[in-house]
C-alpha cells in the first residue's frame, strides 16, 4: 500500500483529507492496542465502513475473526450488537416479533438484533436457509419489513459475519444472493511467526488488552457520514471505469468460472476503490486502488467449473489472471 501512494508521487489534495485520515489512522491505534497484524483486514473493513458495505471473514478458528468484529464496533461510537446464529435459529430470532398488547389490545413490534449499527453475526453458516434469507432485504436495502409494516435501519448500517471454511458438519452453504450482498469477502489467515511471538510474549507477559473497554471510541455516526460524503467526490477517470468494467465482464466468459461477477460486483470495486483511495489520503483513483479492491469484491461472487476446482485452482487466482490480462489505463 505505501508504494502505492510513492508511485502517485507528490500532489496537492483537491479535497480535505486532513479529518478523515486522522480519525481513521486513530481508529487503526486504538485496533492496533488489541490486535496484532491482521493490518490488510483493518484496512478493508474500514474501507468497506466508507464505502457503506458488508463484511464477510472467513478463517479457522482461533485467527481473530470476531475479536476483529468487536474491535471494529469499539473504535464505532454507535450501537453494536452480536447474534450467534445456529441450526435452530428462527428468522423471528433475528428480525424481531409482534407481540399482542393485552393494555393497548393491540399488536407491538419487538425489534430484533439486527436493528443496531454494527451487527457481528458469528458462524453465519450454521443457521438453516430461512434464517439466512432474512437478511436479504436488511442488507440490501437498510429496512426490514414485518406483518406489512417497513422499520429502517440507523445509519451507519454495517454487518460483519464470521465463518469457518474448513468446518462442514452442522453448517448451511450460503446462497450465492446472500454473498452478493456483501462488499467484500476477506481471508483471515494465520499470523506470521514473528505476530506469533508477539502473541505470546503479549499474553506471558500480562501486556495483553483483554477488557475491550479500554478501547476508545472515535468515530461517531455524524462523522461517518461526513466521511461518506466526503467518499463520493473522490475522482475516478472515464478510463478507469471502464477498466472496472472490463474486469468483471471478464469473468462472465473466463474458461474456469461456471458462474461471474454482477454488475453489483461493478458498482462494489467503483465505491470501494474510491473509499481506499481517501484511506490513502488520495483524491482520486488509481489502477492501483481498482486491483487491491478486486479480489475482495469478486472471489464470493464468482464460482469455478468443476474441472477447475480438481485441478485445484482459486478464484484468487482466476481473479489475478483476469486483472493482469487486461491492459491497465496510463
């Protein structure tokens, strides 16, 4: 990331950067007090945080998927709340109810733990498929509707959902309108030795912060939004949309893909490379920006054909060969 921004050169900023790097560089700190590494996650979940869309972590057990999540919600100054979901999860558990008011003689909606601002949903894939399409509406559209009536969600809206790609008993294969709905879908892997080390001497020597109300809040949701606003006016040349658009068309005719991006996938690279650009400090995008974003936005929307998946290839991969097939714009 940073010889991305030495390969930019010098330049002078059209757009006040200044408070959004701040608040964002404070936001990696006060992370950076818990977390050890992990440095390319912070970065896209904060990315997808301006870019106003979900997250998706998959890794093993024990990386810090939800202690990440938690971290996230903490530096946040805005609600948080956490469903775990499981096999017997009903969607009712999640939206919420009407309950009969015997006083008023009248039904009441109860909202469920999906009305909040930050929502960690764990192990997303040990709920059963009913469960899971009740989040399509919420995460599309910020709203859920119930018996007839339409809530909106607060803003910011952020849900981050953890899960487990190696475990298969007891879990539910998300449904390919459920992954499309997410920004991103971010790898989780182990740390490196010497994060390892860092781990433990961290834990041997009582260094570690275990109480996550240490952490300070901030960012607030009116900042958030000013942030977002600011997001919007990054620049982006007619070239590089059509760069963006030349990466996802690709998909749609590569030999080892049996299913490619949406035109979603489109809009997602667009809005998040703009976001990582204003990370950056940049007020406008680079052929960079688009290639970083990329395989985050596509690997869960993409599916291989059966032939490349015993010949063991990745949709990273197939994604990388895409990007480094087509000519990037000077």
């Amino acid at each position: 990331m940073d010889e991305q921004v030495e390969q930019t050169g010098s330049f002078e900023s059209r757009i006040d950067l200044g408070p959004l790097q701040k608040a964002l560089a404070d936001a990696k700190s006060e992370i950076g007090k818990v977390l050890v590494g992990q440095h390319e996650t912070v970065d896209l979940l904060l990315t997808a945080l301006l870019a106003n869309g979900h997250i998706l972590l998959e890794g093993v057990p024990g990386v810090a998927k939800t202690l990440t999540a938690k971290l996230m919600a903490r530096v946040l100054e805005i609600d948080f709340s956490r469903i775990q979901f499981t096999p017997d999860l009903m969607p009712s558990d999640v939206l919420g109810t009407s309950v009969f008011n015997q006083k008023k003689a009248d039904f009441e909606f109860h909202a469920g733990p999906i009305f909040s601002n930050v929502v960690l949903i764990d192990e997303i894939n040990r709920a059963p498929a009913k469960t899971q399409a009740a989040l399509f509406e919420v995460m599309e559209e910020r709203q859920v509707t119930v018996d007839g009536e339409t809530y909106k969600m607060k803003e910011p809206y952020l849900v981050i959902a953890t899960q487990n790609p190696i475990e298969q008993e007891g879990t539910y294969r998300l449904p390919e309108a459920q992954l499309d709905r997410f920004l991103f879908k971010l790898n989780v892997d182990y740390p490196s030795l010497d994060e390892e080390i860092s781990i433990i001497t961290n834990h041997h020597e009582q260094k570690a912060v275990t109480d996550l109300s240490q952490i300070k809040s901030v960012l607030t949701a009116k900042s958030i939004a000013g942030f977002k606003e600011v997001v919007q006016t990054i620049h982006v040349e007619e070239a590089l949309r059509k760069y963006i658009a030349a990466i996802v068309h690709q998909t749609r005719s590569h030999g080892s893909l049996y299913l490619g991006a949406s035109p979603r996938a489109s809009v997602a690279i667009l809005n998040s490379s703009k976001a990582f650009a204003a990370l950056q400090g940049r007020d406008f995008v680079t052929p960079e920006d688009i290639k970083y974003v990329a395989k985050p936005v596509i690997r869960h929307r993409v599916i291989l054909t059966p032939e490349s998946e015993m010949e063991g290839i990745t949709t990273d991969e197939v994604v990388e060969e895409i990007v480094n097939s087509i000519e990037v714009p000077r």
